[in-house]
C-alpha cells in the first residue's frame, strides 16, 4: 500500500495530468484557429473545402485540405506556443553560462581519451 501512495503522491504523475488536461483544452483553442483561418482560405477561393475537388476520380481535394489544416495547424503551435515560450525562456530565465560550451559529459570523455592517449605514447617509449 506505501508504494501505490508513493506512486499516487509522485510529482512527475500530477505533472502528467495537468499537462493532460491543459492540453485537451488546447487542442479545443488550435482546432478552432485553424477552422478559422480554412475558412477564410474557403472564402478567398470560394469553396471552404477542397475534399469535393477529384480530378480523373483521385481525391486530389481532400488530401489538399489535409496538408493546408496541416500547415496551418503548426504555424499555430509555432507562432502562438514555441516562439513566445523561447522568448520568455530567454527573457525571464537567461542561461547563467552565455553561450552553450561543451557539455560535461562530453568534455570528460575528451579528458579520458586524452588520457589515454597519453598513457599508450608512454608506455611505447618505455617499450
């Protein structure tokens, strides 16, 4: 039973849910942008759907529709999400360090190979 409530009161699980659910109400306010902007696009060409559209009987139409709500649909996430959270990111929580260097786990596989590097031009002048 202690380990179903460690499990229950861990943080990582109602970081999960939150995250869940601020999501789901998301994706409601996305799909609803991009219905939007279709519709426009549908206004500007006089038809709000091009799935009717089947040139020589391939369904040319709906696969258009499909890659303009795909396309719309990232320009959304990207410009309404990803763009003002790097600027705040980089506003609010600047990287203490500037630029980013090496990172450590790589420089310390550099220091073992040089060391060993060094270790064998030794041991072959002893030989």
């Amino acid at each position: 039973m202690s380990g179903f409530k460690a499990f229950i009161l861990r943080g990582n699980l109602i970081e999960l849910a939150v995250a869940f659910i601020i999501g789901a109400a998301f994706a409601s306010v996305v799909t609803a942008t991009v219905a939007l902007i279709m519709d426009l696009v549908g206004k500007t060409f006089d038809q709000p759907d091009f799935s009717g559209w089947d040139p020589y009987g391939v369904s040319l139409g709906a696969w258009i529709t499909t890659v303009i709500s795909f396309l719309i649909l990232s320009a959304v996430v990207y410009f309404g999400v990803v763009l003002p959270y790097t600027k705040a990111k980089e506003r609010f929580f600047p990287d203490p360090q500037g630029e980013p260097g090496t990172p450590e786990d790589v420089a310390l596989l550099t220091e073992i190979r040089d060391l060993l590097a060094a270790q064998s031009s030794q041991a072959k002048r002893l030989s």
